[in-house]
C-alpha cells in the first residue's frame, strides 16, 4: 500500500499502524457531531451476518479519507464517514439496523 492518502489526521499514528483497527471509543465525538448524542453505546446490527454490537465495540479504521467501521464477525463494512468541505458525508448502508 501507499501513504498517498495520509492527512493530518495520521500525523499521531505511525504509518505501520494505518491497518490497526480502533474501536468505537475513538469516534465518539465523530458519532456525536453526526448524530447528535453519545453513540457508543447504541447498538448495531450487522447487514451481512447479523452479528450485534454495541457501536464501541466495532472495529473502526481511519485511512486517510475519512473513517470506516466494520463488523468484527464479518469484515463487512457497516458504516462510513467522509469529511468534504466540512460536511460529514454518513454511510450507514451496511446496518440492518441500530438503535
Ligand atoms: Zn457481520
């Protein structure tokens, strides 16, 4: 892989770990800024295998363009985040559902 995409968002985080996966906790002021309350523990279910997870507990990856929380059973991408022009664009399309 490339660090082509690395922004000032990587600048605490050495680029070996730009693979490492965070959890919920890390985005809490992101979940928040988007929906207006504390998301950390609303809980999602996954679209794909149906696993269910407290929205902490997800493993979430920061590459560079935005963020991206995917299912710990499956991989599968369950929700996405990008910053454009400072409008947060919001993917929930992996979800079945969350509450
Ligand atoms: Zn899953």
């Amino acid at each position: 892989m490339t660090m082509d995409d690395a922004t000032l968002d990587d600048a605490d985080a050495a680029p070996d770990d730009a693979d490492a996966a965070l959890d919920g906790n890390a985005i809490a002021g992101l979940l928040a800024s988007v929906f207006g309350t504390d998301m950390t523990m609303a809980v999602g279910t996954c679209g794909s295998c149906g696993a269910v997870s407290v929205v902490a507990e997800l493993a979430v990856y920061r590459p560079g363009l935005g963020t991206v929380v995917r299912c710990r059973s499956c991989q599968s991408v369950l929700m996405v985040f990008v910053s454009v022009r400072g409008t947060t664009c919001v993917d929930l399309m992996g979800l079945a559902s969350m509450s």
